[in-house]
C-alpha cells in the first residue's frame, strides 16, 4: 500500500496537532488579501479536517474541500459540523472543468505521487476544475531551506506516548522522506522536492499563471532561505 494511504489516520493527527485553528485563520486572511473575494465556489485541494474550509465560510466564501483519507474528512465534520467535502484523488478531481472560482492548496499536499507524470496530472487537474482568471494559492515547501535545516532524527512527545522521527533526502528521485514510528508502528512519508522554476514550468503548461511567490505567509518575498514557497496567480491571464 502507498505511504499516503496509510498514514493519513489518527498517528498523524496527534504528531501535527500543533496545526490549529489559529494557523488555517491566519493563512485564510493571507489569501483573502491577496485574492479578494470570489464569486463562486471555492476548492480546498487535500483539505484534511477541513480547518481551513471553516476559517473560509467564516471570510465569507462558499468553500467545499476534497481529501483521500476517510478519517480526516470524518473528524473534521465532527469538530467542525456539516462543511461540503468529497473523499477523491487530487489526480481525478471530481468537480466540472471550469466550475471553481479559487483554489487553495496548504500545507505541502504536492509532489506525493511516484512519477513525475502523477504530479503533473495534479496541476492538470487543478487547472481544469479552474474557470478562467479564477485565482489560486499554493503553499508548498522551500527545496533550498529544507535541505539546508533537515533535521536527522529527532523524538516527539504524544498521547499515543513518544514519536521517533528519521529524515533523508533521496537524491535519486530528489524526494524528502520521514520515517514516524509509533511504538511498534511504522509509516512514511515522502514528498518530492521540486524547485521553484520546475513548479513554474509545470504551472505554466497548464495555463496557472503565476502573479507573486511569497516566503511566508507574513507576506515576505520569496528566497533561498524562506520557510515557505507560497505562489498565489490565477487560471489564465
């Protein structure tokens, strides 16, 4: 079975608790200033829990997310209450080509698949469910920080007792991987780390145009050394 198929449970809700409300409202107020409002529906692509679908109603845009994980999708309806998500593959979104208004996609939920042609099919997709000069924002990791600060091993303390973490950066198919054991448990992740221009260009081919690359959500111009690589642009010219 993939890593992401596995993973995305209750382990992984408990090692990044520390992603709260407070985060998703602060970044929901980010793309707000940067896009407006939006007549229209807006997509949160992977949206976990959907917290950052709630900080959204609450700005005042008409939001509906889509996950792969069960589990995610059900816990946030139980914090969160009645919000609109569907359980789907970013590869096959299930909404009609030009239906969304904006998009947004948070907290590195890009670059997961194993070939570069699955993670292309994503920005297809992205780009197809899009309507013209519809805008979007994509929050993804910094290739050149992440490199510069990875973090061999470290332990986490959990209600589920203590995490040992392991990464490395496989230079063969240029992916980030983190090793999570949890007791007698153990699970992946991996991310593939893709560089500003490649993001660029596979944007540019699917017709995503780029308006602003930012390093935090602070609002800070993107370089080597930010923690973040957000682009904000639209769909279209």
């Amino acid at each position: 079975m993939t890593w992401y198929r596995e993973w995305f449970g209750e382990e992984y809700l408990e090692l990044y608790s520390y992603r709260d409300e407070e985060e998703a409202r602060r970044q929901v107020e980010f793309f707000r200033d940067q896009c407006g409002p939006i007549a229209g529906p807006l997509l949160d692509v992977a949206c976990g829990t959907g917290r950052h679908l709630y900080e959204l109603e609450e700005c005042g845009y008409r939001s509906a997310g889509c996950d792969l994980s069960f589990l995610l999708l059900q816990t946030g309806r139980s914090e969160h209450g009645p919000i609109r998500v569907a359980r789907a593959d970013m590869r096959q979104l299930p909404f009609c080509t030009a239906s969304i208004a904006g998009l947004v996609n948070f907290f590195t939920s890009f670059g997961y698949f194993a070939s570069e042609e699955e993670n292309m099919q994503v920005v297809r997709e992205m780009s197809r469910v899009l309507a013209h000069r519809a805008p979007f924002l994509f929050d993804y990791l910094n290739v050149h920080r992440e490199l510069e600060h990875l973090v061999r091993k470290e332990t986490r303390e959990t209600p589920r007792g203590p995490v040992m973490i392991e990464r490395w950066f496989d230079k063969s198919d240029r992916s980030f991987n983190k090793r999570i054991t949890i007791g007698q448990k153990h699970y992946l992740e991996r991310v593939r780390g893709y560089e500003l221009g490649e993001i660029s260009a596979m944007f540019t081919a699917c017709d995503l145009s780029i308006r602003a690359a930012f390093g935090d959500f602070d609002g800070e111009p993107w370089n080597g050394d930010s923690p973040r690589l957000i682009l904000v642009g639209s769909k279209g010219l």
